[in-house]
C-alpha cells in the first residue's frame, strides 16, 4: 500500500526522468506564457480602443479554437507528437510577437484567434506523449504533476503578466511572453519520447475511431461524463463565489484569497490522490473523492448562506477547502482513460473532451447564473456540486466488484467469490 507521503514524492519525482523534465519544463513555459499573453493582449486591446467589449472579446476568442480542437488536433497529427508540441510553440511564439506590433484593434482579435488554434493540438500532444515520456509505469505519477503545473500556471500567470505589464508595459509583455513559447519548443527539440510517426490513415479517421471507441467501452463514457459534470460544477463555482462574497460585501484581499485557496489545495490533494490499479479502480477512486469532498462542499456551501459576518468567511473557506479537494479527481480518472485508449488515439480522444469540456463550463456559467436569479447564489452553487455527487454514486454502485454485492440480487455474494478489475467494464453499458 503506497502511503501518502510516498504519493507526494512519486509526483515529483518524475522529472528525474530526462523526457518528462523537458514536457513539464514545456507545459510551465507554455501555459504561464498564454495566461501571461492573454493578460496583456485584454490589456493592450483596452488601451488602444477603450472598450470593454472589445476586451471581454479577446479572451473569448482565445477559446474559441478548443471547440474546434476535433477537427484541428487530427490535422496537426500528420506529424508525431513532438513535432505537434514543436510547431504549436512557434506558431504561438510568432503570432504574439506579431500582435505587439501597431496594428488595428480588429487584427489583434484576429490574430489572437489563429494564435489560440495552436493551443488545443499542443494540450493534446501533450497529454497524449506523457505516458512515453515517464513510462506506462509512472504515468500516474505524471498526470498528478501534470495537474499540480495547470492549477498554479493560471495564477503565475496572471501574476508574471501583471508584473510584465507594471515594468515594461503591454507590447513588450507580449514579445516577452512570446519568448516563453520558443524557449518551449527548444527545450522539445531533445524530446527522445513522442518521435514515432502517426499511422498512415487519414487523420480524421483516428478522430472517429476514438469517438467510437467511447461509444464501446462503457466505463471509458462515465470517465467522460465524470469529466463534464465536474466541469460543469467548477464553472458554476468560479462563476457564482465572487459574486457570493461580494454580496456579502467581504474584504476583497479576503476574497482574493477564498477564490485562490480551491486551485491551491486541488493542486496538493493531486499529488497524493491514490492513483494505483485498473482503469476499474481509478474510476471507483474518483467517484469515492467526489462523494467524499462535493457532498460536505455542497452543505457547506448552502449554510454559509444563512450566515453572516465572520462566520460566512469561516464557512466559504471550508465549502471552498471542501470542493477543491474534488479537483484531485481528475488525476485518477485520467490515468484510467489513458490506460484505456491505445497510444495512437490518445491525442484524438484529448481533442474531443477538450470541446466538451469548454462547451460544459460555458453552459455550467451561464446555468449557474440564471438559476441564482431565482434562488440564492449559496444553493446554486451547492446543487452544482449535488450532480457529480449523484452521478458518482451511480457510477460507484456500477462498477464494485459482485465480493461487494451482487447488484443483480442485491444480496452479498457468498465468501471467497473475486471480482477482476481489469474486465469489469466489460459489463457496464
């Protein structure tokens, strides 16, 4: 039984591996230097045509290209995985080096929009090569690095693009953090793993094996739909805590920290999350961390809006503590899907969640925001979480092995009978 300090240190631990140094070195690099870029580009954007809504355009846009990441990602799959990361940083790098130079407001958002089609099939490679790069044995390990870099890349990004923009201003930010994208690709360029060229089919044709691949394998769906409801949840709680706690009118350093701490501790819980079994077990890791931390979140979360004073600050930093302990879920849930799908179908299974989970947080905020038009922000956000609940206890109760309970008689099965892991989603619809 690994403990979890033991868990801790294997997260870390894997960049003693040579190529999985240089695809966490090229994922800090790469995803600091686009929330850095975004940062300076909405504020470029302002300075230079004074509308919000021409701002708020700019960071739509940059998200514009992940739903079309199934059409985009198969294209750029022409070339293998390395070659993928590599072109996808120059291209970024030359876009927002370009975009620093005195052009209308119109191309920037133009500019933004060809720059951000680069980002989906980068994500994707890179999700995909990190099983090579650590070893199948330690791709667990990987991933929960992997999640650790993406939970605080945001902040540090935001925070190197405030500070470039306060000592060197917009433009030269933007050249700055286009630098970031070409360092990433070289440190690429020595990548031993992900060199092995794509099968000769057309790539579109491994977009739609994937596809179907999830239509067979039932256990590889509720991994997916497990996905989308978390997401679906997170949005609602990015979306709807600030204004909770504005209403409530708390101090904005508090409020700034409140909002910080769930990425914080999701980042810490990813590393020591169990992550050891068949794809069987890591779903049943999931489902259990969900039920475990949403369910007292979503308590948490409706109480402290009967609260007032003190005490809602008390109980917002635990409803937040609570729901980022969920963010470790993905870790398992990822390593599961990813011992599921062959290596050559990796990186077209990545670029159909991509649109969904953008299509679902999208749909999640919006949601969240006409149901708090009718009921208090605090019970929006808890049955957010309510969902992912449910879901996951469906998803617990369908996959326990029949030396737990026979689900067919619901009486227990008799002593010595064993269940195999490893074939149970056979059985799942």
């Amino acid at each position: 039984m690994t403990t979890t300090r033991e868990r801790f240190v294997a997260s870390f631990s894997v960049l003693r591996i040579h190529d999985m140094r240089r695809v966490w070195g090229s994922q800090v690099l790469s995803e600091v230097g686009d929330w850095a870029a975004r940062f300076a580009l909405a504020v470029l954007v302002f300075d230079r045509s004074g509308s919000a809504f021409l701002t708020a355009a700019t960071l739509a846009v940059t998200y514009l290209p992940y739903l079309l990441s199934p059409v985009i990602t198969p294209i750029a799959q022409r070339y293998s995985l390395r070659r993928m990361m590599i072109g996808s940083d120059i291209v970024r790098m030359a876009l927002f080096a370009l975009i620093a130079l005195p052009l209308p407001t119109w191309s920037l958002l133009v500019l933004a929009f060809v720059a951000g089609l680069a980002t989906p099939p980068f994500e994707a490679a890179r999700t995909a090569v990190i099983p090579e790069a650590a070893g199948e044995d330690r791709m667990a390990d990987a991933y929960a690095l992997s999640n650790v870099t993406f939970q605080t890349a945001q902040a540090l990004g935001l925070a190197v693009g405030g500070a470039l923009l306060l000592l060197i201003g917009p433009e030269a930010a933007l050249i700055m953090n286009a630098a970031t994208f070409g360092v990433s690709a070289v440190l690429l360029f020595s990548l031993d793993a992900g060199r092995r060229p794509p099968p000769p089919e057309p790539p579109i044709t491994r977009t739609k094996n994937a596809f179907s691949m999830m239509a067979r394998r039932g256990l590889l769906r509720q991994m997916l739909v497990f996905f989308l409801l978390l997401a679906l949840a997170d949005a609602a709680i990015t979306g709807l805590l600030p204004v909770f706690l504005r209403s409530e009118a708390v101090n904005p350093l508090v409020m700034a920290a409140l909002i910080a701490t769930a990425p914080l501790v999701g980042a810490f819980s990813g590393t020591v999350v169990p992550r050891e079994g068949s794809p069987t077990r890591l779903m049943r890791i999931s489902c259990t961390v969900t039920i475990l931390a949403a369910s007292p979140a979503a308590l948490l979360f409706a109480l402290s809006g009967t609260a007032s004073g003190w005490l809602v600050v008390v109980l917002a930093l635990l409803a937040i503590t609570a729901y980022g302990v969920t963010i470790a879920a993905d870790v398992p849930t990822m390593t599961g899907s990813m011992m599921i799908v062959p290596p050559d179908l990796r990186a077209p299974f990545v670029s159909i969640i991509q649109p969904g989970l953008m299509g679902i947080q999208a749909l999640g905020a919006l949601a969240a925001g006409a149901v708090a038009t009718v009921l208090p922000t605090t019970s929006t956000m808890a049955i957010a979480l309510i969902l992912p609940v449910a879901y996951s206890s469906w998803a617990l109760l369908r996959t326990l092995p029949p030396a737990v309970i026979d689900l067919r008689s619901a009486h227990p099965v008799a002593p010595g009978t064993t269940a195999s892991d490893a074939t149970s989603d056979q059985s799942l619809p």
